[in-house]
C-alpha cells in the first residue's frame, strides 16, 4: 500500500503527478488556505504533508496525528513549522534550500533599482496623466553605480547579491552572525565585515536577506532607521517581521530615508495600510523566487525531499536530523 500525503496548496500538474506515482495523493488543487484547524483535519491519516509557508504546522498536528512522519516545505524559510515539536514527534521536517538563490538575487537588484530610482511611483504618475514636461528634478533619486551597498544576512542570496554589485563598480558591506571565510569575501565583491550599526550608518543601499526567528524579529525599527543616511533606501526580501512595518511607515512619511522597496511584511498577506499611501516605497506580494524554472525547481526539490523520507532514506535537506533512525 501507498503512503499517504495531503498535499496543502496547489503546485505544478507534473509535479502533483511524480507524487502520485509514489503515494496516495490527497491534493488542494483548488488552492483553499487551510487554517490550522483545517490543516490538522486534512491531515489526518497522512504520512507525510507537502506544505508552503502559509500553512501553520505545530505541536497540535503533531499530538492530533501521530502517523505523520514528515513535513516538507516548498521554500527556504520554515517558521511555519514548530521545528522543535517536530523533533519532539519525530516528525522528518524538510525545506528546499539552494535551488533559488540566483532568481532571488536577481530580484533583490530589480527591487532595490526600482526604489532607487523611483520607477514605481514615475510609473503611477505618467499612467495617471500628470506628465506634461520635462523637469531637471523630475524623480531624481539615488544612484546604485558607484554607491556603498549593504547586505545584512551574507547567506548564499546575499553572497549572489553581493557578487552582482561587481558590475556596478559597489563597495559591499556586510553584517551577519559569523563572518565569512577570506576566500567567499573575495567572491563577494570584496565584501567588509562590518557592525550593524556602522553598515546602517554607512550604506546608500541596505538590503535585508537574513532569515526569521525570535533572534532577528524587527532587526529594523525605529532605532536602526534612524541611524541610516537620509538618502538611503532599504530592501527586504527576507521574512516579514525583520523589519517594524510601523517604524518604516512612519520614517517614510517623515523622509528619514529616502525609499523603501519591500517584498515580505508582518503577517502578510495582510499589511500595515500605511503603507499605500506613500509614494516613496515599492511594494510586491512576495515574489522574489517568482520564476518559472526556479518554482518548478522548489516544487521538486520538495517532492524530492518527502520521496526520499517516506522510502527510509534522509532527505537531502532535512532540518531536524537528530530524528533519523528513532524508534
């Protein structure tokens, strides 16, 4: 007999049929939002959940459904998953790292370019029919080339970051837990081990890609934004909660900085409304790993992940390894 899975929200027709090559497929093609009540009662009798962020999976679902033996997430970031009462169930949790490192790079730059050279706000203005003439301060704003650029969280996304300010003659600054080995800084453009506070104080362009947790909740507030450039901007395309969506509204409204481009925010997809009446700050649904090829990719790399745990091998990116081989 097939194990059984749910798998949480709709994902790829191909790779929802590998899955049914290999298991007994309960699907939420229709894309629902489960709550975690809901999760909890789908999941019942399941081997395995094929999850995305947006599905709450925690020490309930695990005490509801002792069956379960993984839970595999399609993204990087796993803060839906209570990792610790994972482990305690003995639950297999996964999440689908490296395969989209260079799409989200990619988009850090087109999301800190758009800011800094305001393309959002000139586009509203042009679509809205204000544009009669040509003016010497018509959306002036920062330039990237020749600008100091700093990336909190030098993971392999900001190292792909980093390496993409080569091309616009950047000095790089970086701020993370550790700091990287001589050769991966040299990689990086060069990139400077510096404080946070001396980052903040010295970047035209900050962009956050440092992962969620109680450690690094509202890594920017109040106190931070103060301490960076008037003419700065700041980008997340990390995890909404890094940043006190409240403080960056208000240093906005008062242009304590210059601009702001953000692609996660504080329990999205809900957002602090504050935020629609700025001009100065662009804003997308979370969208940075949003390619085709690199969506596919996570998709599989997910599947991959519940294939190999519900066959009795390790999946290839188990986060909880201390589960493997108990009783």
């Amino acid at each position: 007999m097939k194990p059984k899975i749910l798998v949480a929200r709709a994902i790829f027709p191909e790779v929802l049929a590998r899955l049914e090559q290999h298991f007994e497929v309960e699907s939420n093609q229709q894309d629902h939002i489960y709550s975690a009540e809901q999760l909890l009662a789908a999941a019942r009798g399941r081997d395995g959940l094929f999850t995305t962020p947006s599905e709450p999976v925690n020490a309930a679902l695990f005490a509801a459904n002792p069956q379960l033996r993984a839970v595999c997430n399609m993204a990087v970031g796993y803060n839906n998953i209570d990792l610790a009462a994972a482990t305690s169930a003995g639950v297999m949790a996964t999440n689908t790292p490296d395969v989209l490192n260079e799409t989200t790079a990619d988009f850090g730059w087109a999301l800190m370019m758009a800011t800094a050279r305001r393309i959002t706000e000139s586009e509203h203005f042009l679509r809205a029919g204000k544009w009669k003439k040509w003016s010497y301060d018509s959306f002036v704003g920062p330039d990237v080339h020749g600008a100091t650029l700093g990336v909190i969280g030098m993971g392999r996304i900001g190292q792909a970051i980093a390496r993409r300010s080569l091309g616009f003659d950047m000095q790089v600054l970086y701020h993370n837990r550790s700091r990287l080995a001589p050769e991966l800084e040299a990689r990086a453009n060069n990139a400077q081990y510096v404080s946070k506070q001396e980052l903040l104080q010295r970047a035209d362009h900050v962009v956050l890609v440092l992962p969620y947790s109680k450690a690094t909740h509202h890594t920017i507030g109040a106190a931070e934004l103060e301490l960076m450039k008037p003419g700065a901007t700041l980008t997340n395309i990390a995890r909404g909660g890094i940043v006190d969506d409240d403080a960056l509204i208000a240093a906005l409204a008062a242009g304590r900085i210059a601009a702001a481009g953000i692609d996660v925010f504080e329990n999205e997809p809900a957002f602090k409304p504050g935020f629609l009446g700025l001009s100065n700050v662009v804003l997308t649904p979370h969208i940075a790993s949003a390619s085709t090829p690199t969506r596919l990719a996570m998709a599989n790399c997910a599947a991959d992940n519940l294939i190999a745990a519900l066959s009795g091998e390790t999946p290839p990116n188990l986060l909880n390894p201390e589960v493997v081989g108990r009783a």
